[in-house]
C-alpha cells in the first residue's frame, strides 16, 4: 500500500511536500489546534489550486491534521481512545483486509489508502489535539471563515467550473460537493444566527449570506444538500431546546422569522431562477414528488431498469443477500454493479468510481455483516454521547454556540452521507465525527464533577483569540 502511494505522487509533488513540511512544523508544534483544523479549507480550495500547484488534494487535506497529531504525540500527550475510536481503526483494517478478496482491487486499493490517511487519523485523533473548549473554538472558528471565503468564491466564480448539460453550476469544486458544502454553510449560519447575540448590521450580513448560500447550493441543483439544510436545522432548534421551560417567546420568535423569511426568500429565488432561464433547475425542488422522485414506486419496483439512485441502493442490498458474510470486499460494488448497469452508461461511466451512495449501505455490501455493525457502533455511540450533553446544554454558557456548531457538521454530514458520495469523500461526516469525539471528551464531567476542560492560548496550543 505504501508503494502505491508513493508511485501515485510526482517528483515535484514530493519536494513541496518536503519544503512545505519543514516550514508548517513550527506552526503545528506552536498551535496544533489551529493546524489540525487547517485541513478543512484545503479540502475546499486545493482542487482549484491545483491547476496551479501539482498538488494532491487527498494529501493535502491530510497533511495538517497529520502535522498537528505528530506535534501533539512529540508533546507526550496521553494518548486514549473510547470505543469510537477503536471503531473506526477496526473499520480501517477490516477495509485494508477485504482488498484480499476485492473485485476490483485497484479502486479498492485507492478508496483503502484515503479512508486510512484522511479518515481514520482526522477522527481517531481529534481529541489528542482539540484537548480544551478553546481548541474546539480555534476549529469551528476556522470552520466557518472557510466557508464564508468558499461561499464568497464560489459567487464570483459560479460559471467557470462544474457546470453540466442541465445548467447545474458551481463555483470552485464538483458539482455536488460544492452543493454539499453550500448547504453547510446555509445551516451553519442558520443555527448559529439564532443562538448568537450578534450586533444587528452583523446579523443582518448573516441572513444576506444564508439566502446567498442557499441561492447557489439551488443552483448546483444538490437535492441532498436541502433536504439536510431543512432537516439539520430542525433538529439542531430540538437539541438546543432539552426542556420546554426554555421555549421562550424571544425564541419563538426566532423561529417564526426565520421561517417566515426563508419561505420569502424561496419565492424570490424562483422568480430569479425563472427570470435567468434556469428553471429546468427549479424543476429539481418544484415539488416533494420530484425531491423525493429517486424513491418513486416506479423506480422502486423496477429498479433494475431504473438510472436513478434506485438502482445503486437495489445493487447494494442484492450484494448484502448474496456475500453476507465477508462482502464485496473494499471497492468489489464496482464490479457488482457493472452487470446491472444499462449498456449506454457502461461506455460513459464505468471508468469512474462506483458506490452505492449511501454510508451504510457501502460499509454492508464491501465489508459485511462485520463493516455494518461496526459502522451502525460508530455513529450509535457518537449520537448517545451527543444527546447526553442535550439536557445540561445551556451549564456550558458562552460555550453553547461551539456545541451547537459541532452537532450542525455531524448531523448535517450524516444526513448528506445517506444518499451521495463514497466513504473518503464523505469528509463532512468525519469532520463533524470527529469534532463530536473531542467535544465529549472536554465537555465530559466525571464522578466529581469537574468542569469542561479549559486552556488559555499557549496552554492549549491555539492562537489567541
């Protein structure tokens, strides 16, 4: 495996990688916090820099929590893994192991390496750097000047890439991974324009970006990024709400103009989608029957005649009844669903990587019974833990706009991962995993009682505020 990684990587790639790497490890050994979190806008911006730089995006995405997690291991700090943890490391090795028996080992080999270099570090070791609630701030604060700079990028350049033959376009990544990310942003701003005491020319430059963001993310045409803008800024409004002695009238309010205003800015969306001769891209969200038309009874009963996301979930659960057990093996739901595919999308696609397009269903088809309890583990134990901190939300103070900021990337990436994407690329997911690891280990009071774990700038290895 390392032998493929190191073929994979140009001569030149491997002396930036070199001079680029002496210069952030005094970065990383001062603030390993800010570092660590430094990976999330490489994952936005490094595929346009890449027609500049030779630079891989995997690797770079990679190579700041890598740095941060190295630095912090150099600082002897105690290294302690819950079941989450082990988990996924078991998750890691249950991939690398499947590829003995892979279909298509190739791709497995490329989806095995990602998943161990991007994934397991960026969620394993989370909370070895993000040690105190000022480490968390340093992480969701970069988080989300990321995505205000992608959301500002992606308006000034939403014509020059990612544009397909239906007039879905995005600014600076793929089409649906920019959809995806849109839609993060709008959430993220939604959620925490609710809960922040911002001054009002603050908060109304908020809800100017939130209808920005959900105007773009309409343009990518990413359904799945809707629904989970919708449905994530539902149960984030429940989770900050643990009792109905907090449901007061200011809040109340609250939620009545934001939906209020939303409901607005949708009208006026489809009027200027209309206007610009984009409507064939409204047509995606005119109505609940075509959101939801890849689970039509049509599609549903017919699958294997289907091209919509149908045919990828029916492969899947065929694949899960035939190879129970063992699976398909890391990348091996290529080659299953190669014999379902109709002949005209063999020629064009078959080339590309293929996955189920969904978290569970992927884990189950290539890794088994096995993968599939393991995964079902991952994400049972991270939500317990989430709704364990519900009830004494609002002891944690000035913190709770932290809190609320982590449980918006787990919930939001969990929702997106259902119906798009394969496991490495599903880095909002792993990104929002593992901030929730880190923040159940500070926000976590023992048998004494004893307060979150706090840290002043050096102490914790953060910049100062």
């Amino acid at each position: 495996m390392i032998e493929s990684i190191i073929n994979r990587i140009a001569p030149e790639m491997i002396i930036m990688i070199i001079i680029f790497g002496l210069t952030i490890i005094p970065f990383a050994i001062r603030y390993p916090a800010a570092c660590f979190s430094f990976g999330f806008p490489v994952l936005l911006f490094a595929p346009t820099l890449k027609a500049i730089f030779p630079v891989s995006v995997s690797m770079a995405a990679a190579f700041f929590p890598l740095a941060a997690i190295v630095s912090s291991i150099l600082r002897k700090r105690r290294i302690t893994f819950s079941g989450v943890e082990w988990m996924m490391i078991a998750l890691g090795v249950l991939m690398a192991a499947s590829l003995s028996y892979s279909a298509s080992p190739v791709y497995g080999l490329e989806k095995v390496t990602l998943f161990l270099i991007m994934v397991v570090p960026l969620v394993v070791f989370a909370p070895l750097v993000l040690r105190t609630n000022r480490d968390l701030r340093v992480a969701v604060g970069v988080i989300f000047k990321s995505l205000l700079v992608f959301l500002i990028a992606s308006t000034l350049f939403i014509d020059n890439t990612g544009v397909s033959n239906d007039n879905r376009a995005s600014g600076l990544l793929d089409i649906t991974v920019a959809g995806q990310y849109l839609g993060l942003a709008a959430v993220y701003l939604i959620n925490n324009t609710s809960i922040e005491r911002a001054r009002p020319l603050r908060r109304v430059a908020y809800i100017i970006l939130i209808f920005l963001s959900l105007y773009l993310a309409l343009r990518t045409g990413t359904r799945s990024a809707l629904i989970g803008v919708a449905l994530t800024a539902i149960f984030v409004y429940w989770f900050m709400l643990p009792s109905l002695g907090n449901i007061t009238i200011d809040r109340i309010s609250k939620v009545l103009f934001f939906g209020v205003t939303i409901s607005l800015v949708s009208l006026f969306f489809i009027f200027i989608i209309d206007a610009t001769g984009q409507s064939n891209i409204f047509e995606r969200f005119s109505s609940l029957e075509v959101l939801f038309s890849n689970f039509s009874e049509e599609n549903i009963n017919d699958w294997e005649s289907s091209t919509t996301r149908m045919l990828s979930y029916g492969v899947a659960l065929i694949s899960i009844r035939e190879h129970p057990l063992m699976g398909l093996g890391a990348g091996g739901y290529k080659d299953a669903l190669s014999a379902y595919l109709p002949d005209w999308l063999v020629n064009i696609s078959f080339d590309s990587p293929m996955y189920p397009h969904n978290l569970i269903l992927e884990f189950a088809s290539e890794q088994g019974v096995l993968g599939l309890i393991l995964i079902v583990g991952v994400i049972y134990l991270n939500a317990k833990n989430m709704l364990g901190l519900r009830s004494r939300l609002f002891m944690f103070g000035r913190d709770v706009g932290v809190i609320v900021s982590c449980v918006t990337i787990f919930v939001y990436g969990f929702i997106v991962s259902m119906t798009s994407l394969d496991i490495p690329r599903m880095m909002i997911l792993w990104w929002g995993l593992g901030l929730m690891l880190a923040l159940n280990r500070v926000y976590r009071r023992d048998s004494t009682g004893a307060s979150p774990s706090r840290g002043n700038s050096r102490a914790s290895g953060s910049p100062a505020a």
